[in-house]
C-alpha cells in the first residue's frame, strides 16, 4: 500500500535551497508514473535541517513555489507543511491541515482531491487552467458528483478571467 521515504536536507548556507529543490526533483523523478497498482500511495518528505526554523520555512516555501508548475504537469504535487501554517481545512475552518512541528516539503502523485489545491483564486487564471488540463486528463472523464462540478466552475471561472484580463 505504498511507501513513504523521509530524508533530512541540509539548508544552510547559500547552496541550501538549491539542495532542497535538487533532492525534491530527484523524488518528483523517482515517484515515476502511475503504472504500478499502489504508485499512486507513494510519496516523499523531506526534512529541511542546520537552519532556523524561519529559514527552513523560507526556504520550504520557496521551493514549494519553484517546482509547482513542474510537479502538476507531471501529474504530481509538492506540498508544504509549517507550524503556522494559514490554510484552513475544507469543512472545517479550525482545522489546519498543512501544520506540522517542523517545516516539511512532500511531493507525491496527484490524486483527485488536489483539485482544489489547483484552483485558489491567488492563482493567476492561465496556470490554473494548465493545471486544469493536467487534473482533468488525469481525472476527468467520468468524474461525477463533486468533483467534476468542481473542475467545470474552476474551468468556466478562470477562461472567464483570462478573456477578461487579456
């Protein structure tokens, strides 16, 4: 039932961030595709260390922002998680679900929930519709109940935007 692999990163000095994105590229890479029956349970967490805990944030964040593109269109996410963290759950706006002890970054395979990590209005309208694209080829056809109704407001809304705004 898949196979979760922890490694600590070190972040300190000018090369830190560097490090963190080279090694979260090589688990984007080593998560491969989804042809193994359980693959999709797969993922990685690494540890940022030998930094203050707000440069290891910093440098969490950063990261995060840099490989996102990439990782959605490879059918994959990269996730950040931090003591702190402002995003509220999805039924619950007291619960925190990307808070954590220690600031983490996670790349995993793309499941059809993250539909609504790719759809926050922050995200400018042309890159959510790549990610769009990338979702509902992964998911779309015979997507039904929620989920799809979720996809074809996101979709609408950001065409919407980028007619708009072009």
């Amino acid at each position: 039932m898949g196979r979760t692999a922890l490694s600590s990163v070190d972040v300190s000095g000018p090369r830190g961030t560097a490090r963190l994105a080279a090694t979260a590229r090589s688990a984007l890479a080593r998560l491969g595709d989804r042809s193994a029956p359980d693959s999709v349970y797969n993922a990685f967490v690494m540890v940022p260390v030998n930094a203050s805990a707000e440069l290891r944030r910093e440098r969490v964040l950063e990261v995060q922002q840099e490989l996102k593109a990439e990782a959605v269109a490879a059918g994959k996410m990269v996730g950040e998680f931090f003591p702190g963290h402002p995003m509220r759950g999805i039924h619950s706006d007291t619960f925190r679900p990307l808070v954590s002890p220690h600031p983490v970054l996670a790349v995993r395979a793309m499941v059809v929930t993250d539909i609504l990590f790719l759809t926050f209005p922050a995200i400018p309208a042309a890159e959510r519709l790549s990610y769009l694209t990338v979702w509902h080829g992964l998911f779309g056809e015979g997507t039904a109940g929620p989920w799809g109704e979720i996809y074809e407001k996101a979709r609408a809304e950001a065409e919407r935007e980028v007619r708009e705004y072009a």
